[in-house]
C-alpha cells in the first residue's frame, strides 16, 4: 500500500517519469474556488489549464489519471465544482500535468490518499493463437511522423478508432476507457508498438459513440472482432487487479488564493 500526503507522489504507469525529477512539478501560479455551478468546461494548453465549473472528482481522474470508478471518496466529490485557472511553467511538457493538480490538490485542497489493490471483474488483454499482427514502433519512420528516439506517442482515440506509438500496457489502459471495464495488460509482450485500430462502437458499453454493430468481416467490426483480426489480441473475461485511488482526506474548501 502507498500512502499520499506531504510526500511527492508517484501513481504506477502514470507518474513514473516523476522519480527522476529533482522537485516535483507545479504550476507557475494557480487560482482556485469553488464554482456557483457545474459547467464542465476545461482547456489545456502548453501554456495554461482552466477547468471551469469541473466536479473535483473529475480533476481527481485527471490528477491520478484514473478512471472514476477508481476513486473512491465521498460522495460530495460529484457534486462540489471548481474553478482552475492555472499558468504552466515555460518548458514543462503535457505529460507533466497531472504532476502539478496532483501537487495542487495537496496544497489547496489538502488532499491525502493512497492506493490499494482491487480485483474486479474487467478483462484480460492477451495475445491470440496466432500471435500479434502488428510491429514494434520505429522513430525514425512515419507511422506516427518521425519524432526523436525516446520521444513518447500515444496517439489518437476516436469514434471506434485509436492510432498511436504505444506499449500494451498504454494500450490496455486506453480500452479501458472505452466503457467496457477494466482492462489489463496480460499480453507479455514490452516494447512499444505501432497500433491502428478501428471497431464499431457498442452502445451498450459506449454510449453516443455507435449505433449498428458491424459484422465480423467489416473492417469496423466490434471491438472484440476487430482485436483479433486486425492486431491478433484478444480480450478474456475475467478478475483482474485494479489499482484504486482511495481517498483518506480532502477539504471541500480550497486555501484562499
């Protein structure tokens, strides 16, 4: 068990580049209050992040880059909205984003948690009998345009379709989010791969985001089709280990700007 508080916080596949940090990132200078109302409203640029009218939870989702079935908190964390209105530093990357809210939320919200281990029912990504149909990333070539070695891409998602430079680990995260529950990397395989995939959404699991389920010989077939004969994956129904954001303390109020 890992326990969050005053100490820099690092969430497993999610913050790892953070250990190598000298000083844990933050923002520049950030405003906070409690919204009149629920917007929904959020922008991220190189520059700024304003999330306006957001549920704390959803800033919690986007700090611990989880998704909102692993947080478990009060359930006031739905209901309380805030305003966000922060200036990121000249040179910080995106992926150093969810660092400096998590850093925030320590500050101004004084955010305590840990994360616990959680079997669930969710699926198990795994290679097919005739294994992977697809390749290890090169840099150099333009699956996703030439980038410098070591540089990280993860890619695109949408309507049924996800492109992108990624380990299994990443990708599994990403079917994750697609509505069907969690699911996890189970596949072996480590290296990063160049994955292009396209499916019809399941209503059923992906709400607005497909109407018709395609057959099997579509080249948009359902999620499940499509893995098998596009990458040679595999999706298993199973228990699988779920890491959970469990929160210990969390003031409804932020510390005045």
């Amino acid at each position: 068990m890992r326990i969050f508080g005053a100490a820099p916080v690092v969430l497993t596949a999610m913050l790892a580049y953070a250990q190598s940090l000298p000083v844990e990132p933050k923002f520049e200078v950030a405003s906070v209050k409690r919204a009149d109302r629920c917007e929904f409203n959020s922008s991220i640029d190189p520059a700024s992040v304003t999330l306006s009218g957001v549920p704390l939870k959803a800033v919690l989702m986007e700090a611990f880059q989880v998704r909102t079935d692993q947080i478990e908190g009060p359930a006031w964390l739905d209901a309380d909205c805030v305003e966000i209105s922060a200036k990121i530093p000249a040179g910080a990357r995106r992926d150093q984003v969810p660092a400096m809210l998590l850093s925030l939320l320590r500050e101004r919200f004084r955010l305590a948690a840990r994360i616990e281990t959680r079997s669930r029912p969710g699926y198990a990504l795994v290679v097919d009998k005739d294994g992977p149909k697809f390749k290890e990333d090169n840099a150099g070539k333009s699956f996703m345009g030439a980038r410098p070695a070591g540089s990280q891409v993860f890619g695109f998602a949408g309507n049924g379709r996800f492109k992108g430079a990624v380990t299994m680990a990443q990708f599994a995260s990403v079917l994750s989010r697609r509505g069907y529950g969690p699911v996890q990397d189970l596949t072996g395989l480590t290296s990063k791969y160049d994955i292009d995939l396209s499916w019809t959404p399941d209503p059923a699991f992906e709400p607005g985001r497909g109407n018709d389920a395609a057959s099997a010989s579509s080249p948009a077939a359902s999620l499940f089709t499509a893995l098998r004969e596009s990458l040679g994956l595999r999706l298993e129904r199973r228990n699988v280990q779920v890491e959970a954001v469990v929160i210990e303390r969390i003031e409804r109020v932020p510390t005045d700007n």
